[in-house]
C-alpha cells in the first residue's frame, strides 16, 4: 500500500522470522515442591544457552535464543537432553530433571528482537523523494490507517526524519 503513495522511492520491512528460540514454561507447583526459585531453574538453561536471555518475561514463559547444547545436532535431541539437566533442589540434596519443572518447546520468531522504552519493535524503512516529509506522512498515515488493522497491543509510530521535522517544530 506504501508503494502507491506519490513520493515514495522504497519500503523496506525489517525481517521478522527466521530466529529459533526456547521457549520453558515453568512449572510453579513443581517449583513450589522441591523448594525452587524461578531463578535456579532459568540457571540451568542459559548455562547451556550461553547467549543469555533476549526475551525476558517475568510472569509467563522464558524464551531463549535456541542453540543446541553439546555435542548434539538436531533439535530434538537438544531439546531432550535440555530436559535431562539437572537442577539442584532441597539445599543440593536432591537433583530434579528439569523437564519435571519446565515444559520446553522450540519456537520460531524473528531473527532479531529490537527493544525501545521496554517494548519489543520492528522497523519498515520508507524512502521519500520529489515530496515534502510532512504531506507524504500524513497521506501514508492515512493509506495505512485505512488498510490495517493493528492487533491488541500494537501501535505504530512515525520515526525518522519525521519525528524530528515535528520535535523541532514543537519545540
């Protein structure tokens, strides 16, 4: 739809697939049991997920940027032998598989997460040319309020050249 408003030169769209990740969801009951803070069973993980975290959710599953532990060379395999770590329970008494308190499944999602003011983003680049910025952003706002529907939770800002044109005169 961009494409169609007079001025613009391209688009481009960030990807936004193509990453693997883990997701674990943990178990609070089992936790709970064997007297395990959340902290000690995401220990486990990012010991084999050197990465560390890119996603981090505090109330609802974990996901990780996937990389396979050891040795192993499928996904599947990885996964199970995930489940197979151990995570030490009652003060170092007891080990617990850490499948018995976290569901792990691997997921795709976008091969980068981007962050801005703690809230996950993509970029769609717009090239303008023979127009002034404002007029072009104000009949792309309208192209792209007219033809999508943003889900729940979304929003979609104005950046660029743009917000600075506007910052300045505001300011």
């Amino acid at each position: 739809m961009l494409p169609r408003v007079a001025g613009t030169r391209s688009v481009f769209a960030e990807r936004v697939g193509g990453g693997y990740f883990l997701d674990f969801d943990l178990k609070r009951d089992q936790l709970a049991r064997y007297g395990l803070s959340v902290d000690d069973a995401e220990m486990v993980v990012t010991k084999c997920h050197r990465r560390g975290e890119r996603q981090h959710h505090r109330r609802g599953p974990r996901t990780l940027p996937y990389q396979p532990c050891a040795n192993y060379r499928d996904s599947r395999s990885s996964l199970e032998s995930l489940g197979r770590a151990l995570v030490p329970a009652m003060d170092g008494k007891m080990q617990i598989p850490l499948a018995q308190i976290a569901t792990l499944k691997l997921v795709t999602g976008p091969a980068m997460l981007r962050n801005e003011n703690g809230m996950l983003n993509g970029y769609v680049y717009v090239d303008v040319a023979g127009r002034d910025i404002g007029g072009y952003v104000a009949e792309a706002k309208r192209v792209v309020s007219a033809n999508v529907q943003l889900p729940p939770g979304y929003t979609l800002a104005w950046s660029g050249q743009y917000e600075a044109m506007s910052a300045s005169a505001s300011g």
